[in-house]
C-alpha cells in the first residue's frame, strides 16, 4: 500500500471514531434512551458545551476529508507518490488529530494552528499533482 493510502485509511478511520466521545457524553446527560432518541430542534444541545464542541469538530473534520480524499485520489490516479505527497498526508492527519483535540478542550490557538497545519498538508498534495 502506498504511504498515501495509508494516511488516507488511518484519517478516515479516526473521523470515523470522533462521535464517540460526544455521543457517550449525550448518553451520560440524557440517558442511553435520549442518546439514541431524535432531538428535537427548538431543544437546548443534549452535550456539555466540550461536547459540542466535538460534535463541530466532527463536522468539520468530515466535511475536510472530502477534499483530502479526492487529493490522495488524483494524486493516486495520475500516479503521483513523492516525498512531498506522504509528507502532505502525514500532516493532514496528524493535523486533523490536533484540530479536532484542541477544538473539543476549547484551546482556541492551537485549533487555528492545527486547522492550518491539516490544510498546509493539502496544499503540499496539490502542489504536487499541478506541478506534473
């Protein structure tokens, strides 16, 4: 497997596990029958405020791995593996990792710095994709 794929799979994978925090906080407020229960939309958040914050960093977390993914796609596709591409996708996710860290424990300079690190790792894919 190429050093991309596996950034790629290990990012996805943790995403992919950054509800749970949140969601076992719900439960511990509200119960395993108010976790699992629809909210209601004009309810105050079920979460503690760091839970909150966890749910956003979810979000967004997900809503980033879409451009990540289609970079170590194309990357992938047009054959491109180079020091600068393994290097952008270790710093995605070690980024993402920190952003989403920093943002649950409400440490508002780290979740910047972190958040641009994730990015800085994107744009070192890109680069090299419309370098070649």
């Amino acid at each position: 497997m190429k050093p991309e794929l596996f950034w790629l799979a290990l990012t996805a994978t943790m995403t992919a596990l950054f509800w749970v925090p949140y969601v076992l906080n719900r439960a511990s407020h509200t119960g395993l029958m108010g976790a699992v229960a629809t909210p209601r939309m004009d309810a105050a958040a079920p979460e503690s405020e760091w839970g909150q914050r966890a749910k956003r960093a979810h979000a967004n977390a997900t809503e980033n791995l879409v451009i990540f993914t289609a970079l170590v796609a194309v990357a992938q596709f047009a054959g491109i593996s180079n020091q600068m591409t393994v290097l952008g996708s270790a710093l995605y996710f070690w980024g993402r990792l920190g952003h989403y860290l920093s943002y649950t424990l409400g440490i508002p300079y780290a979740r910047t710095l972190t958040f641009t690190l994730a990015w800085i790792g994107e744009i070192l894919i890109a680069w090299q994709i419309f370098a070649h």
